[in-house]
C-alpha cells in the first residue's frame, strides 16, 4: 500500500467514524423525541382519568419541522458518507 492509498483509507476511516458519532448523535434525539412524546401521552392519559385536560407544548403550525430537519441531517449524512 502506498502513502497515498494509506492516506486516502485513513480519510475514508475518518469519515466513517464521524458518520458513526453522527448517527449515534441522531439517534439519540429522534429516541429522546419519541420518549418524551409516550410519557406526555401517559401523563395525558392518567390526567384525562383524574379529569384534567392537557395539550401538548410547543405544538405550532408546522408540526413535520423537526421531521424535516432530521431528514436534512440523514441527506447530509449520507452525502458525506459518499464522497
């Protein structure tokens, strides 16, 4: 192996490996998402037994916002992932 295929592995490893930390980092918050939608459910629930009434915070008119940027995040990704 040559310097420069040494070289141009050691860029490619690189790359895959902040890919890696990237997802990782993605995951993260669609999990973070997703739990803290199922406990506002569970605490909707539970409040709705005790007749109370609760609406879900930060709700606003573009609701597929944060879908959308996650979509950006995942493009990008794999942009990076191709070059």
């Amino acid at each position: 192996m040559t310097n420069y295929e040494g070289s141009d592995l050691l860029k490619k490893v690189e790359r895959y490996e902040a890919a890696v930390t990237e997802l990782k980092a993605a995951h993260e918050d669609v999990k973070s998402v997703l739990i803290q939608d199922i406990l506002f459910d569970r605490w909707q629930q539970l409040g709705t037994q005790l007749g109370f009434k609760a609406e879900k915070p930060g709700k606003s008119e573009e609701p597929n916002r944060d879908l959308a940027q996650l979509n950006q995040q995942i493009s990008a990704m794999s942009e990076s992932w191709s070059r």
